[in-house]
C-alpha cells in the first residue's frame, strides 16, 4: 500500500483538473445567461422606445401631424388678417 503523503499530490492534481473542469461548464453557463439577458435588455429597450414613440413610424408620423397643424395655422392666420 502507498503512503499517504504519496496519494496526496495525485488526489490534489486530480481535484484541481475536476474544479477546472466544473469552473468551465458554471462560466458556459454564464456566457448563456449572459446572452439571454443582452436578449431581454435589447427587447425592453425596443418596447420602451416603440410605446413613447420614439419609433421611426412615431417621428414620421408626429413630423406630419406637426406639418399639418402649421399648414392650418397658416391659413387661420391669413383668414384672421382678411378679416
């Protein structure tokens, strides 16, 4: 039978390649939580921005409306000095 101090630098090679081993799957693990994350934060931004209207349909929109009401404005003006 081996001596203890014997086994000891083995069993220590060996716990060090099976912490390795396990430390590598827990940060897979990680980077996969990480990137589900980066996921949801990109979709809350896109819901954020699309219900404050910072879409490019809501600026569009918005420009018109703006362009619509100047027009209006314009023609309200001439009829006030006309009249």
């Amino acid at each position: 039978m081996a001596e203890p101090q014997d086994l000891i630098l083995p069993l220590l090679r060996e716990m060090r390649t099976e912490l390795q081993t396990g430390f590598s799957d827990v940060w897979r693990q990680f980077d996969t939580v990480d990137a589900r994350f980066d996921r949801l934060e990109r979709q809350c931004d896109d819901l954020r921005k699309a219900m404050t209207g910072e879409s490019v349909l809501g600026r569009y929109a918005a420009a018109k409306v703006g362009k619509r009401l100047d027009a209006i404005e314009g023609r309200l003006a001439t009829l006030e000095k006309a009249g």
